[in-house]
C-alpha cells in the first residue's frame, strides 16, 4: 500500500513539475517588472470597467486565497472600490500562471482554458452584483493613499535575481505546504479510492456540483494544490463539471478568507462573494459537462500526450520533480531547523551565564 501510495505521489509531482516551475519563474517576473503603483492606479472607480480590470488583473497573480487578502485590504485601504476588491479577491486565487500550467499538465487544454475564463466571468459578475445593489454605509470612509512604491533594482540581471527569488523564495514558501498536501490527497485518492466509486455511489449532475462546491468552499486549498485532488477524481469518474467546481470553489474562498471579507468588502459583499460562488461554480459546472459533450472531451485522452512526453524526455520530468520536491522540503524544514538552532544557542548562553 505504501509503495503504491508512494508511486503515485512521484507520477503525480512529475507530471506537474516543469509547467509548475515555469509558472513560478513567469509568476516572479510579473511580480517585478509589472508596477505595483500602475495596478492600484486602475482599480480605485466604482464602475464596471474598474470590476472587470480587477479581474483581469488579479487573474495571473498566483496567490492563494489566504494570500490574496494583504494584497485586496492594501488595495482598498489604497482608494479601491468594494466591488472592484470583490472582482479581484475572487480571480486571483482561483487561477495564476502556475496553477494553468499545471492545469494544463494534469487535465489537459480543455480545462485549463475553461478554469481561468470560468474564474474570471465569476469575478466579474460577483462585482456587478455588488455595484449594482448599491453603496452601503460600510463603504465610507476609505482613504486615498498612494502605494509606497519599493525600489526596482537598478539593472536588468538583478530583477532577474529579484524575480527568481520572488518566485522561489518568497512565493514558493507560502504555498509548498499545501502543495504538498494537495499531491498527497491526490495520490491517496489514485492508489486506494475504487476506480467506479462515482457511479457505484450514483452521484452526478448537480448533485456532484453541489457536493464538491460544499467541500471546496470552507477547505483551505491553493489552486496548484486542488489540482491533484480534482485530477484524481477525474480519473475516477467525476464529470469535467464537477471537477471544475471544486476548482473554482476550493480556491476561491476558505473560513479565513470569509471572516476577513466582511472587514474588505462589507457585510453585503461578504453575502455577495459566498453567493455568487456557490451559484457561479455551479452554473459554470454545468456549462462544462455541456461543452465537454460538444467538444468529446474525455480525461483519458487529454493526458495521453503527456505520459508518452514522459516516455521520451522522461529525465525532465524526473529532475524537476526532484527539484519541486526539494525545493518544498527545504522551504518546510529549514525554518524549523533554524528555530532549534537558536533555541539551542539560547540555552547554552542561558547555561554559561548560570555558570558564571
């Protein structure tokens, strides 16, 4: 059971790995050379154009959904409108440069054009909804102050440096322990979970949309760490919808990202965000089985090309599944070890003042 277990973790991280290691470094290079002075610039109108910018532009950041909530209170505290908030609070963590890649390295083309286009409509229409329910008493108040804009380093090689250590360092730190989950869950899943469980439990249509929109919404999963999870369930049967609903949904929101919405977007966002997700991924679950029937989407044939891609340069897939893995197993333990090194210095200067 465990090598079983242990087989299907290593395919699932080697499959992902390069798209995700691409994702990051495209993640970091947006972070730098993209101002973060010009973003806050487009979003701080109570208008449509301004809810369908927040969406747009909050799409490729990869942050998660604990994540996006310093970056959405910054950008009201800066003069941003609650709908336009709400718009970016909901597209970011859904979808990122990284997590379409790995999309695409899991589930194939078709879902990782119908992920991102499903969050972005989602963003908008929750920020309409908002906008025109009409400006609540919770929105005064806001001040307008400009980003404090940080130094750019003076040279192209050093925004190289600054991007790769963005992507790596800081940006890689803050999800490789729910990426790690998010790859164990869907190893557990490929190895014990019975290949007819879904039609053994006769669950579908908007039955499976719901069930996973209700898993996927109090859950704390980034949107590279539901992939693995939403892929194994693929393969076990679950239709592209419900798959697509549990992406959208798990991401999009948690219980902290619900606790902290009311102090970004108001008591009637708040209603607003939960609503419009449960409805929306629903919605936009079911417009998927439709499409998938049109197009003959089918798993199975999605993810060929990328096993045979693994039977010929199969050592890329491998390094850098290696590289994945290190990379989160140094950004998990190396704090800790840190920790303890201090404790212990600590101690020994506790024991030699004792002493003396």
């Amino acid at each position: 059971m465990l090598e079983n277990l242990l087989s299907q973790f290593l395919l699932l991280t080697e499959q992902m790995a390069p798209y995700l290691l691409l994702g990051f470094m495209v993640a970091g290079l947006l972070h730098v050379f993209v101002p973060r002075r010009w973003v806050f610039r487009q979003l701080g109108r109570r208008s449509a154009w301004a809810v369908i910018k927040g969406a747009l532009l909050g799409a490729p950041l990869p942050l998660c959904s604990c994540g996006v909530l310093p970056v959405a209170a910054s950008l009201r505290k800066s003069g941003a409108s609650p709908p336009a908030v709400l718009s970016f609070l909901i597209a970011t963590p859904v979808t990122g440069v990284d997590s379409v890649l790995a999309t695409y390295a899991l589930m194939g083309g078709f879902l990782a054009t119908v992920r991102p286009v499903a969050s972005v409509v989602l963003a908008i229409a929750a920020g309409l909804v908002l906008l025109l329910s009409g400006k609540s008493g919770e929105e005064a108040g806001t001040s307008q102050e400009t980003p404090q804009e940080t130094a750019a380093p003076p040279s192209l090689p050093s925004r190289l440096v600054a991007a790769v250590r963005y992507a790596f360092v800081d940006l890689f730190r803050g999800i490789a322990g729910s990426m790690l989950l998010g790859l164990a869950a869907g190893a557990a899943i490929a190895a014990f979970v019975p290949a007819d469980l879904v039609t053994r439990l006769g669950v579908g249509g908007v039955l499976s949309y719901l069930l996973m929109v209700a898993i996927g919404v109090p859950l704390y999963v980034c949107a590279t760490g539901s992939i693995p999870i939403a892929a194994a369930l693929l393969a076990k049967g679950l239709s592209p919808g419900a798959a697509l609903a549990f992406l959208l949904a798990g991401p999009a929101t948690n219980t902290v990202a619900i606790a902290v919405s009311r102090t970004l977007v108001g008591r009637r966002g708040t209603l607003v965000y939960l609503a419009c997700i449960v409805v929306g991924s629903v919605l936009a679950a079911a417009g998927t089985d439709a499409l998938a029937v049109l197009v003959g989407y089918s798993w199975e044939a999605a993810t060929l090309h990328h096993h045979h891609a693994q039977e010929g340069p199969g050592l890329l897939f491998r390094l850098s599944g290696f590289a994945l893995l290190g990379l989160a197993a140094w950004h998990i333990t190396a704090p800790r070890v840190t920790a303890w090194r201090l404790k212990r210095r600590s101690a020994r200067g506790s024991q030699v003042d004792g002493d003396g």
